[in-house]
C-alpha cells in the first residue's frame, strides 16, 4: 500500500514532476529529469544515525576460503594400492594383479588431482609445481643409490655399463634412470615416475582434448599397447622409447578416466552402461591374458608381463571404483586407520621409492640375525615375521628421508606425519571436497538476518519503509520485490547451488527487497 500525502516527513515536500511508483509498502520516487550528481540528503531527525551509519563503508566480512579436500575415499584407494605394490614386490604372486590393479588405479587417482589444479592455476605453474614436488625425492634417493652402484661395481658391469650420459636422467626422468645390476631392485620401480612426469607434462593438452572429444582421446593411447600386442610395432622391449611409448599407452587411459571422474562425466553415464563397459574390458582382458600368456615361467598369467590384458582389467576395476565412491567417514572417525592413511599419502614418494630397497634390506637382516641366533630360523622364516619387518624398515625410511616431501611441498618438514585426517577434523566434509558451491554458500551465510527498516533515497528525496524486514547487511539482494517477515531468517539469500550470489558491495549499502538502488540499515525498535 502507498504512503498517505499526510503520512509523508515534512522535510521532504511533495513534488509534481516525481510520479509515484509501487513497491511491496514502500514508495519510491524516481529521479527528477535532469541527470546531476546526487546532492547532500535533507535527513529528518530520527533517521541521521541510519544514514551515518550507511554512509561509512563498512570493512566486508569474508570468509576464509575454503581449503581444497581430498575426498577420503581416494586416500584410503591410494592407500590400498600402494600396500599392494609393496606385498607384491615382497612376495609376487601372479594373482595379486588380479584382484587390485594398483598401478591403474594409482595413474586415475593422480589424473583426477591434475584436473582440480589446472582448473584453479595456469597449466605451467602446475606442471612446474608437480614437478618440482616428486623430484626433491628422486634426487634424495639417486644421490644415495648411484653412490653405492658405483662402490659395488657399476663401472665393471657388463651387464648394466655405466652410461655418463645417462646419469642426466636421475635430474630429469625423461627415460628411467639407469642402474647396476647389483642395484636392478632398487631402480626396477622408477619406470613409474617417469610415466608420471610425462603424464603431468602432457595434461594440459590431454585435458582440453578429452573436454572437446572424450572418448577418441581416452581410446588414442591404448592403440598404441594394441598394436604393439599385435607386432604392428615394437613393444617396451624394443628399448626406452618404445618402453615409454608402451607404458604411456597402457596407464594414459585411467590417467584420464581420473579426468572423467574429477569433471563429473563418469557420474553422467547411466549405471548399466557403464558397468557394461567395465565387464567387456574384463572379458577382453581374461581372454587376451588366457591366450597370450607371459615370457616369464614364474610368471605365466601376470598381469605385468602382459601390458594389453593389464590395460583392459585396469580399466574395468577403475570404472566401477570411481563411479561407485562409498562414504568414508568411518575411515576417518578411526583413529589408528585415519591417521595410517594420512600417513602414507603424505609420504606415498618415499615409500614407493625405497620399499624395494627395503626389502632387499630386509633379507640381509634376517640371515643377519640366523647366523648369530641359529636358533631364530623359524621365526625368520615366517613370511608374517618377514612382512612386519619390511613394513618396520619402510617407517624408518619415512622418519629419516620423508622430510624431503614437505619441503617439496612446502611444508615444514615433518619426521612422521600421522596428525588427524581431514575427515576426523571436518566429518561433515569426509566424503566432499570443496567446490564453488559449498563456497557461495559459506560466503551467504557470513552476515547474519537482521530485521531491518529500508531507506530510499532517489535524487534528494528520501522515504523510509513503516515495516521491518529480515535482511543481511553489506550483501547485494538477488531477490528484489521479496518481502521477509519479521524475525524470519532464510537461510540465505540467492540461490548458491546454481551459484547465483552477487558479489558484496564496496560502498556498505545493502540494497533492500523492492528498492533497486535503494539501501537498508538496522534500527533498534
């Protein structure tokens, strides 16, 4: 309802040329014809203090923004895989690479973090950054390991000759490093950080490639392991080009199944094609493995003896791991298992570094503690003993080489990183990461709802609403022409899943429901 002629404040006379216009109980007058700076306001007693208090821009209350989260969920698959490897390499067992293709699922949970860092940073600022997070821990390791190659007869191997030249690879993995046979297990798993690096390094273009055509560019590397199975061309035997060539063709399709997880694309592929896809993989994995059995006896059916079938079955076990995320929560609400998987993804470089090491390690010791306690065979022998060992062994070169990782990574350094997880910190947050919009939605819910009364001011004229509203200070109101109630308290105002919240105000107006330009202060009643 329009405000009454004799209901108007006397210091602001009526004028002809000012049409009236309706706005939900408030009138607003238009602006007088002639386009001239606004002039000081004729303010009537009562309301000076509002408008004071209108006129001083008001410092904004920003939240801090929101860290980015891991989900839990693929902490504790990394977690998982990174055990694997290690009882692998400790044990072998061709069926180990059957029931947990951890190098698959290493490669998609690493590609999923690429994209959520070139989304926020420029693609050379992340790839330097990648870079310059794993190679710390590669220069730690060679400037050990080289060192005693040499001492123990790398300069006389026959075998594995010293190649000065291809010293420059333990700077820069551009192929593996190389390394003596006396020190084969130690070097045997660095072929995975150099698929890494050249994973990271190709990302940006993988990335725009898979957004503009996913599927030709998610099914373009694995021709390369399909026709290298069919002799078309060499395989990664055929030396270190065509090793690289082959291992990247192999692993670059869960990298980038990591890309459709993190963009939300494997959320958009219906659930029975999807699981469709994952079966024919596994078929076609099982049947190429059945027919076309490793070179290695102790190792027919391995999986890694047989880079076609290991593509496949990494790809059928990803599929369905990342599509189907379970809640994690309860990982991090346990003490022990929270803490473990905190553990191991900050320190998953070193371990995966020296675990072979330490393993080897692990044999010296025992035949160590056999010729002095003769009687200790048994206990030696025992593959759980030798286990418990290897994993003891693998904590003290977290404790004594980890560090490098945090200042990697810029962190201060710590010797065992075993604080709270995210998820125990945050349980609210176990199982989502931070997007923009839980942040559009913390960012609503900074200024609380005060019931307020509004003030409109167009040219000199200024009117003042008879009734409250419930408003939140220094916000801009995406809903104009909406009315709160006294004492109601929206949860917020905009719409944050959609991500329609204006930015604040630099000047400490708010502008009220109805009145566009117009401003709202709180008014003690």
């Amino acid at each position: 309802m329009a405000l009454r002629r004799d209901r108007r404040p006397r210091a602001f006379p009526r004028t002809a040329t000012c049409p009236r216009r309706r706005s939900l109980r408030i009138t607003r007058v238009a602006r007088t014809r002639q386009h001239r700076p606004r002039p000081s306001l004729r303010v009537p007693s009562g309301v000076s203090d509002a408008l004071v208090r209108l006129s001083t821009p008001r410092p904004v209350a920003t939240p801090p923004a929101a860290a980015p989260r891991r989900e839990l969920y693929l902490d504790a698959l990394r977690t998982a895989a990174i055990v694997r490897v290690v009882t692998y390499h400790a044990f072998g067992g061709s069926w180990l690479s059957w029931v947990f293709p951890a190098m698959g699922i290493m490669f998609a949970l690493a590609g999923g973090l690429m994209v959520r860092s070139l989304d926020r940073q420029p693609p050379l600022t992340v790839v330097r950054n990648r870079f310059r997070r794993l190679l710390p821990a590669l220069w730690l390791f060679g400037a050990i390991m080289v060192p005693l190659m040499l001492v123990h007869g790398w300069a006389d191997d026959e075998d594995s000759p010293l190649s000065r030249p291809g010293l420059l690879f333990w700077v820069v993995p551009v192929f593996d490093p190389p390394g003596s046979t006396w020190g084969a297990d130690a070097t045997a798993p660095l072929w995975y950080l150099r698929t890494y690096l050249w994973l990271v390094a190709l990302s940006p273009l993988l990335l725009g490639a898979f957004r503009r055509w996913p599927l030709p560019t998610l099914l373009a590397p694995l021709t390369i392991v399909v026709a290298a199975a069919f002799g078309l061309v060499p395989d990664q035997n055929h030396g270190q080009l065509w090793d690289l060539l082959v291992s990247l063709g192999m692993f670059a399709p869960c990298w980038m199944l990591g890309f459709a997880h993190r963009t939300g694309a494997l959320r958009r592929i219906p659930k029975s094609a999807l699981l469709g896809v994952a079966a024919v993989c596994a078929a076609a994995a099982t049947g190429w493995a059945l027919t076309h059995p490793g070179d290695d006896p102790g190792a027919t059916y391995d999986l890694n003896e047989i880079p076609l079938a290991d593509a496949l079955w990494s790809i059928a076990f990803v599929l369905p791991l990342l599509r189907f995320a379970p809640d994690a929560s309860r990982i991090g609400r346990t003490p022990v298992l929270g803490r473990v998987v905190t553990l191991v993804n900050n320190r998953a470089v070193t371990i995966y570094l020296w675990h072979n090491v330490m393993i080897g390690l692990s044999f010296v010791l025992e035949d160590t503690i056999e010729s002095v306690f003769p009687g200790a065979a048994p206990l030696t022998g025992n593959a759980v003993w030798n286990y418990a060992v290897i994993w003891v062994l693998v904590a003290i070169c977290v404790v004594v080489f980890g560090w490098v990782e945090d200042l990697a990574a810029g962190r201060t350094p710590r010797l065992f990183p075993v604080g709270p997880s995210a998820a125990r910190r945050h349980p609210e947050r176990a199982h989502v990461t931070a997007s923009p919009e839980s942040t559009t939605a913390a960012r609503a819910q900074v200024q609380p709802v005060t019931p307020v009364r509004a003030i409109g001011i167009a040219g000199d004229q200024t009117r003042i609403a008879p009734h409250l509203f419930g408003a939140r200070e220094v916000a801009w109101s995406p809903h104009p022409n909406q009315m709160f109630r006294p004492g109601s308290h929206p949860a917020h105002h905009g719409d944050p899943s959609s991500g329609d919240l204006p930015d604040p105000p630099t000047t400490g107006q708010v502008v009220a429901p109805g009145l566009r330009g117009g401003a709202a202060t709180p008014r003690p009643e």
